[in-house]
C-alpha cells in the first residue's frame, strides 16, 4: 500500500478525464524518475490565469504551483512543455512501502532504461 504521507502530497487520488484513477486506492507503489536537463526553459511553474498564467489543467493541478496537497503538505510542482530525452545516467525508482529501490538507469545509446543491477 502507498503510504498516505505520499498519497495525500502528491494527490494520488485524482481521476483522469475518463473518471479512472491511474493510482488506485489499492495500489502498492509508484515510480520517481530523477534526472537533470540543460533544457529548463521548457519547465514552467503550471499557473493558472488567476496567478497571470495560461495553465488551464484541471485537478490535481491547482494552478498556483503547488500541488492540491490534501494533508497541509506543501508541495511544489512543475510541467514539461512536451517531451524530453533524458540525460544518460537518469534514475528510475520504483516506491513501495516507504522504500525506494533503484530500477533502472537510462541508457541514451539505447534510448531507454536499462535494468539496474543489485548491489
């Protein structure tokens, strides 16, 4: 089970727009990629035109920059504009109760994460 710390924070419980919830409440992990970018002019803060943006995303995103975190939590978030590679040497993690666990590592020869091995 996905501890609520993360649920709550990262609003894991938000429906798509055909009314499933990609992370069900019986869900048992999630997954972290870590990566850096020498593209960052394609990151934006998701403001909404109340905050003077043109975000118009709907919930989970609350279009201030900050999750709609459901537990006080303050929580920044972020949107790529498309797509990117990432960089060789990015991080796949898998979360489960409480735990992360390394994955997978990106291999930009091959264009994909390559299974992690265990140390």
């Amino acid at each position: 089970m996905i501890d609520s710390l993360s649920y709550c924070s990262l609003r894991l419980d938000y429906l798509d727009g055909q009314g499933n919830r990609p992370f069900p409440d019986n869900g048992s992990s999630y997954g972290v990629i870590r990566f850096r970018t020498s593209r960052v002019e394609e990151i934006e803060i998701p403001y909404g035109e109340r905050m003077g943006g043109t975000n118009y995303d709907g919930n989970p995103c609350t279009q201030n920059g900050f999750t709609g975190a459901r537990n006080e939590e303050i929580i920044p978030e972020w949107k790529l504009d498309g797509r990117i590679n990432p960089i060789d040497g990015a991080e796949l993690y898998k979360v489960s109760d409480d735990k992360e666990r390394l994955v997978g590592i990106y291999d930009a020869r091959k264009g994909k994460f390559i299974e992690a091995k265990e140390k």
